[in-house]
C-alpha cells in the first residue's frame, strides 16, 4: 500500500514510513493511495473471527509490502493477548436500540490501548528489520502518556521519555506511568506546567542534531497507525449487531477526531454505517462546525472529560482530503487560513456531503453528571465522562427506527474517581488486576523546566547511538 498526503506536495511513502515519520513533510497526514474495500460476502465471513483475528484481516491490505506483512496474524495476536476481557471490545446493552462498546479493557483503561499496543509492537518489528532504534519523546497531561508507556515497556528497539507537570496529573494517571519499572522508560516530573512540557517537546524536536542523533519519535494521534488500528472495532461491533446485512450507527466523543475518522474508514471500507454522532464538552468546536460550516479556534476551557479538553480537531484533515476527492492543493489553503486566523469554512457542497454522514452533540459538565446519573439509576452502568458525552450524543442523534447506536466507552469509570463520585454518589472500584497501583513502587526524575537539563538527561538515557 502507498501513502500520500492530504497536502499533495510530500513524498509517497510505504507503510513502514508512514509509521515511523508520524507528520508528512508537507505539513500534511499520510492517509492510503487508495481504500482497501471487502464485499459484503467477504464482510458477513469475518464474524467467525475473534478480535486479533479480524485485526489481521482488516489490517493487512494497509501493510501490503511491509516488512510485518506475513507477521501481521501473530502481531494482532500478541497485541491484544494481555486484554482483560476475553471479547477484548465487548458490547453491553443500555437499551432497546442502544449498546456500550467498552474500549477500556487494555493496560491502561482507556481506549488509547486498543491502537498503541499494537502501534508499540509494529515499532519494535519495522525498526528491527531495519537494525535501527528510536527514542520516543512526549509530553502528557494524563490518559496519553501510559498507554504510550505500556505500549513501549520492554521494546528493544524503542526508548521512551514522558514528560508530566509534577504534581499536576492525578494519583491514579501518575502511579500509571511511574509504576512501570522497565529499564527503556523514564519518566520525567517537570517543574512546571503541561503547556512548558509541551514545549520542550517542541523545542527538542526543534533540534534537528538531537532529532537525528536520537531517531526521535512521536505517537500521537496524527500517526496513520493509531487510525489503522481503531478502525477494526468499529468492525467487531458492527458484525456483532447484524452488519453488513443491517445498517449500524455509532456515537464517538471526540477530541482530535481520530476515533471517529476510524469509523469514516470503516465505512469506506464497505461497512454499512448509517452515521456517526460526534459528542463534544464544552470545547466545542466540532459542534459548531457541524451547525454552521465554519471551524473556529476558541481558548480550550478544563472539563470533567479531560481527555477531550482540545480545541483544534487534527484528524479532521484527513476527512477534508477524502470529501475535496484528493485535492491537497484545497486542503492546504484551509489549513493555511486556519493557521493565520484561527477559522476557515467549508465550502456548502462538501459541507453537505459532510452532514450526510455526522451530526454533533455537545454536553457540558453538569450535562455529563446527569447522563452518568440517569444512566445509572435505569441500568446499574458506570459510565466514565468521556463515555456519557458518547452516550448523550447516541439519544440526540435522529436515525431511522430500529438501526442499532453503538456508543463508543473509552474510558473505564474507575480512572475518572472524582467526577463519577460526584454524579452518582458511589465510587467506581479500579479492576482487580490494578487494585494495589497507589501502593506500588513509583520511578520517576524530577527536572526543572530547563531545555538543556533534559536534553541532557535524554541524550544520557537514550541508547540510540
Ligand atoms: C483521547 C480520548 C478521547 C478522544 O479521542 P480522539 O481520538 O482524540 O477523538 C476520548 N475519550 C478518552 C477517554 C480519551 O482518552
């Protein structure tokens, strides 16, 4: 399979290169040449399969001629063999025409696992065909930075550096990082705040002879991986509940755009769904662009739903370049307007196009404790509150009777504590296997907030070179 950009103007690139380049040196994110499609015969066939099984199938036309293209069966396989639940994804009904996908049952409980465990595996198999290493560096404010660590824990050919702001993650998301004792990771507490973390990424990325001294490396969202890897459970859900023979509809809270851009892929690939409904907290921009065409930056305001607290939705560039049919050229001059000031619209005929498929949702704090609650007292489930922005977006969506909503779950209600307690009056428990986190040993350096100090530490800790 070839990569190209949405803006047109970097190179092609296999798939192992998309993998480790992350950002297209166009500014542009590597999306496929071209769709890979299944029949509905060949659809209706893959509901035998179990979940590293029908990861296999829906991943391999992506790796066609990479390196892990024959490895790719036994990769799915190890990637989701430390699940928690045997279904991996399994689904629970809410109500008659509503069901939970419940993407918390990885590592790290949040349904970032479901993409970056596979993520760390294809790292480890691509940098070692090639005898390389890289050095993974990144900043968190919580969920990202352990699902990136239990991804790369104990991989050869990856060391991972996450910086934190000391003392501004919550005890559960710290002990999550700071518990992983494996000698490739090191956690760096920060003298400062999330947004200096931040920078200092930037800053040492910035740095083209550490970059290229260090191979390093970055696994957020943006990476067409992550996409690749999200797009199977859309699949899983909707065999489970009647595709392709029955038209399913899914509800995603949003942040980046990159779970439900999954789900876009999904459909591309001959899924038959209905629509998608995009829940947003109060950073709404998503849901403004949905009423009105017009995609305008505000400031990012805090939430119950952290997770979500972004404002600028990187991953919808990848759907502009599929609706403007490929062309880089007009994407470009929407990212270049949006760049100088902060807002761009859509022309009315893509726009359209667009509405067809999404409709948006938003729910502010004291919405998401009412969805929590009433959700609660009509069927005993514990929604997190990312999950109930999920849900909320399921009831507003208006679809033909009877098409089953699946509302994706990815956040497990035990790592938000505080705000599930103050909606609903109860304490969600952490699962068995993670019952002792808070009392076990922690690892982690406390930096200033100083370039040269941890660019020392890094290049003193990295076995790049
Ligand atoms: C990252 C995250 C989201 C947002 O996902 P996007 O792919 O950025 O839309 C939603 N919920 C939780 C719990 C997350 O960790």
């Amino acid at each position: 399979m070839r990569y190209i950009s949405t803006r047109g103007r970097a190179p092609e690139l296999g798939f192992d290169d998309v993998l480790l380049a992350g950002l297209a040196t166009d500014g542009g994110l590597y999306v496929p040449a071209v769709w890979p499609t299944f029949t509905k015969d060949e659809w209706a066939a893959m509901a035998a399969l179990d979940y590293a099984g029908l990861a296999a199938r829906i991943i391999a036309p992506f790796v066609k001629g990479s390196v892990i293209e024959k490895q790719i069966g036994e990769i799915t396989k190890a990637a989701y063999a430390g699940f928690t639940h045997k279904a991996v994804a399994p689904l629970v009904q809410l109500d008659t025409n509503l069901w939970s996908l419940e993407l918390f049952h990885g590592p790290t409980l949040a349904f970032k696992d479901y993409a970056l465990q596979l993520v760390g595996l294809l790292f480890d198999h691509v940098l070692k065909a090639r005898k390389s290493r890289i050095t993974v560096v990144s900043a968190t404010s919580g969920d990202t930075g352990s699902a990136a660590i239990e991804a790369c824990k104990d991989r050869d050919a990856v060391d991972i550096f996450i910086m934190h702001p000391a003392g501004r993650v919550s005890d559960v998301q710290r002990h999550q990082m700071t518990t992983v004792l494996s000698k490739n990771v090191h956690n760096i507490a920060v003298a400062g705040t999330f947004d200096d973390c931040q920078n200092l990424v930037k800053d040492m990325f910035a740095d083209s002879r550490m970059r290229g001294d260090l191979n390093l490396s970055a696994v957020n969202s943006i990476n067409w991986a992550r996409i690749m890897a999200q797009v199977v459970y859309y699949a899983w859900a909707a065999l489970r509940l009647g595709a392709p023979h029955k038209e399913i509809a899914f509800a995603v809270p949003t942040g980046n755009f990159g779970n439900v851009f999954a789900g876009y892929v999904a459909r591309k690939m001959g899924l038959p769904i209905a629509k998608f409904a995009v829940g947003s907290n109060k950073n709404d921009i998503l849901t403004r662009y949905f009423e009105t065409g017009a995609m305008t930056a505000n400031g990012v305001v805090p939430t119950l739903s952290p997770s979500m607290d972004i404002q600028i939705s990187s991953n919808f560039e990848r759907l502009l370049f599929d609706v403007y049919d490929n062309d880089g050229a007009a994407v470009t001059s929407l990212m270049d307007r949006f760049k100088q000031s902060g807002e761009y619209s859509v022309d009315a005929k893509v726009h359209a196009r667009i509405l067809q498929m999404f409709s948006g949702t938003r729910l502010d704090d004291n919405g998401i404790k009412r969805v929590i609650k009433e959700t609660h007292t009509a069927t005993g489930y514990v929604l997190d509150p990312h999950s109930a922005i999920g849900v909320a977006a399921a009831q507003a969506a208006k679809l033909p009777v009877g098409t089953p909503v699946v509302a994706m779950a990815t956040a497990h209600p035990a790592k938000f504590p505080d705000a599930v307690q103050s909606a609903m009056g109860q304490r969600p428990a952490l699962p068995p296997h993670l019952a002792d986190l808070l009392t076990r040993e922690e690892r982690f350096t406390t930096l200033p907030n100083d370039l040269d100090q941890i660019k020392a530490y890094v290049r003193k800790h990295a076995r790049h070179t």
